[in-house]
C-alpha cells in the first residue's frame, strides 16, 4: 500500500510539473523567437506575460470544438490523445534526482525505475508519430495526409540513427535502466578530475541522438510534416480547440522528454561534479542533484528553441539523404568503433 500511495504522488507531481514547464516553455518559444527577431514578445498578460500560457490555455478551453462533417470521425477524435498520451509516459522512467530524504525515508527521485527503460522510452517515442498519421488520414485533407505520409516516412529514417546512436552507450554501461546509465558517469572520472559522462566517450553518438531526437520531435530543421508554407499546417490543419492544443502540448513534451534524456544519457543527468561525493544522500545534496538536472535539461530546451529561429527548414530530400546515407552509416560505425575500443582496452 506504501509502494502504492508513494507511486501515485510521484506520478502527480511529475505530471503536475511537466504540464507547467509545457506550458511556460510555449511563452519561452514566444520570448525566444521575439529577442532574435528584435520584439518584444508577449507581455500583456501578467507581469512580463507570465500569465499568458494561462490565458492561452482559457482560450483553447472555451473555443468552439469544431468537427468538419468530411472527417473521419472516431479517428479524428482519438489522434490527439494518441500522440499526447505517450509523450507524457516516456517522461516516467527519466531520473529527475537521486534520492530526497522524505520523513525518514530515500524517495528515488523517479516515478518509475524499470530495467528495460531505454527500450520503452524508444517504444514510446516510435508511437507518437502514430497519432500524427492517424489525424492526417481521419482529416480527410490532402495537406494534412501528406503530413502523416511525411511524418512517418522521417520517423522510419531517423527512429534507426536514434536507437542505434545509444547502443555505445549501452555497451559502456551495461545496463538499460538510465539510473544505472547515470550512476556509472557519476562514480567515474576521465584522466582523474575530468567527469566521466557519456559526451566524452561517447561525442559521436551525441551528436547523432540530438539531431534524430529533433527530427523525432518534429522540430525545425526536421518540421515537415507541419511546414506551413507547403502544407497550410500539415496533419492537423482540420483541428480546433482543445484538439489542436493537444497535438501542440505533445510537441513541447517531447521536446522536454528528449532535453532531459540528452541531459541523463550524455550529461551525467543529476551528477553534480567536483561539489559533491557520490552516496551524499543529504537533503541539500539531494536538492542541489535535481537543481543540477533541471539547469541541464533547461539547456537543451534551450537549444531546440534556439535552433527553430536559427535554422531554416530542410528540403524533403534532404533530410532523407541526411538519415539514410549520412546519420545511419555514421551510427553504424560508432557502435563498431565502440565494440572495437572496449576489446582492445581488455
């Protein structure tokens, strides 16, 4: 019953949390988008607009829910949830912190540390596309069927890169559950005094997991699937109200699921270098862990709205030249330079 109730509070924060940084993270994209532009951005609504995603989700709220009679009508109205859904469970398994002294007790930071983690964050991230080919069929649009038709095709090229970009990190770890992953760069270290997170042993396998996980987000320079200037907003260019928010709120919580896996496979997720010992399970270590994730992950966050507004988008066969010939062949090579490193250091 503990496990139970435990369980369950984990699951509400997380959720309680990862709903709020969705929404601060959209006027983040306003704000971000306004500076490089040289505007303001919004500021009307609240001190320095901080009650704008407030009046944004109000206004999604009370819009009409418009359902065009030529749609298909079951399954234009289960796509939304189908790619949201998933998107806020790949969250679960991430390691936030270590552990929190709680009333006497070492709460694990994490709502749920299973031993086939990296397996079901890809499982969970290959099912959100199904949700964006589903809308764009159920629409009954061309625009919008060409926009699934896209979607899938980019996630078949990249979703490959991305699974075979963590094997490396794999082999050196030994485990699938990222609190292993990130404990094993916590109690290392490279050359003495150099943390042994995974972006030193592993830089190529970095960099190709960043670029798939953009593209697996549907995220400039990857956003074909809703390029508004070919396909007048792609796959839900029939929605409205809450459903369009939907498929929206499923972009921007991938886009914080991948930040802070990025931050826990390459970046020591909550390893605090040089500050602190690892097995300090004091509150103040405990609390500077979680601080040291949440900096880590808000940089890749960050990072995906900075490239929007710095990149322009790629050509469609561009970014399929880029997956097959560029990125799979280079992941390849990682995983057998990996294999070859380890069975020299023997």
């Amino acid at each position: 019953m503990d496990f139970a109730i435990e369980s369950l509070i984990k699951v509400v924060v997380m959720l309680g949390a990862l709903l709020t940084v969705v929404a601060y993270l959209v006027l983040a994209e306003r704000k971000v988008s306004a500076y490089i532009q040289n505007r303001l951005g919004p500021n009307r609504v609240g001190p320095w607009g901080l009650l704008q995603p407030l009046a944004d989700g109000l206004k999604f709220l009370f819009k009409e829910d418009v359902i065009p009679g030529h749609v298909n009508r079951i399954i234009y109205i289960m796509a939304p949830p189908a790619i949201l859904i998933p998107a806020l469970m790949a969250f679960a398994i991430v390691p936030v912190g270590d552990t929190i002294p709680i009333m006497g007790k070492q709460i694990q930071v994490q709502v749920a540390n299973v031993n086939i983690g990296v397996l079901y964050l890809l499982a969970l991230a290959s099912l959100g596309v199904y949700g964006i080919v589903l809308g764009g069929w159920a629409s009954n649009n061309k625009y919008a069927l060409l926009g699934g038709i896209r979607a899938s095709a980019q996630m078949i090229s990249y979703e490959l890169s991305l699974g075979l970009s963590l094997i490396g990190v794999l082999m050196i770890s030994g485990s699938l559950r990222l609190g292993d992953i990130v404990a094993l760069q916590a109690n290392q270290s490279l050359l003495g005094f150099l943390p042994a997170w995974n972006v030193f042993t592993q830089p190529l396998a970095f960099l190709l997991f960043t670029v798939a996980a953009f593209a697996e987000a549907n995220r400039l320079p990857f956003d074909l699937p809703e390029s508004e200037q070919e396909l007048v907003a792609g796959y839900h260019a029939e929605y409205s109200s809450m459903k369009f928010a939907m498929f929206f709120m499923a972009e921007y919580a991938s886009m914080v699921t991948a930040s802070a896996v990025i931050a826990t496979l390459f970046f020591g997720g909550w390893h605090v270098p040089w500050l602190i010992q690892p097995g300090d399970q004091s509150l103040f270590a405990s609390l500077l862990k979680i601080f040291s994730f949440v900096v880590k992950t808000g940089f890749f966050m960050f990072l995906f709205l900075w490239v929007r507004w710095t990149l322009p988008r790629f050509r469609y066969d561009q970014v399929m030249w880029l997956g097959w010939k560029v990125m799979l062949p280079l992941a390849i090579l990682n995983v057998f330079l990996t294999g070859l490193v380890m069975t020299l250091a023997r």
